[in-house]
C-alpha cells in the first residue's frame, strides 16, 4: 500500500512540476501589424525594417486605432515610421491608414 501511495505521490509530483505545453495565441493587433509593415514596405520599397513597437489601440465611437512604430533603415538613413490603422471593429474594415515619418 505504502509503495503505491509513494508511486502515485511521484507521478503527481511529476505532472504538477514537468508541466503542460501551452501555446499562445497571437495578439489581437497582430493583423494589423502585418498590414503596417506592408504599408511601410510598399512606401519604402527598398527599406528593411529593423524594430517593430506596438504602441496601443485606441477605441472611438465608430472606429478604433491600432497604432504602430517601425524602425525603418533606407540605404542607410535611419527614422522612426508612425502608422495608424483606422478600422471598423465590427467587421474589421479598413477606413484608412495613415504614415508618418519621424526622426526618432
């Protein structure tokens, strides 16, 4: 009796510590993010983009605001590319998206 109590003690041990696989979901914006690289590689077509910030979503009445920065080098000139996703969260339609440059 005392080994299978042991035993069973083990195997609980074991699952309780080795854990279970998880896999996270992307995050919500991710979506929209694609849409601002696209957005930056077709207005610099020969850039590479080096960094890759979501600063936050705002939510309006009839629309919301997925808001991003990007680190763009464009032969060799660095700056900061802001874009704005403007959509309708009720479908996910695209209402315009706007860019701007910035030095920093």
């Amino acid at each position: 009796m005392k080994k299978n109590a042991s035993a069973c003690l083990l195997i609980i041990g074991v699952l309780l510590f080795s854990g279970f696989p998880s896999y996270a979901s992307p995050p919500s914006y991710a979506k929209w993010g694609q849409l601002a690289v696209k957005t930056a590689k077709e207005k610099y077509p020969r850039a590479n983009i080096v960094d890759y910030l979501h600063i936050g979503r705002e939510d309006k009445p009839n629309s919301s605001i997925e808001k991003f920065k990007l680190w763009v080098d464009d032969q060799g000139k660095e700056f900061g590319l802001l874009i704005q996703i403007e959509f309708d969260p009720k479908n996910d339609q695209v209402i315009r998206v706007n860019t701007q440059r910035t030095s920093n």
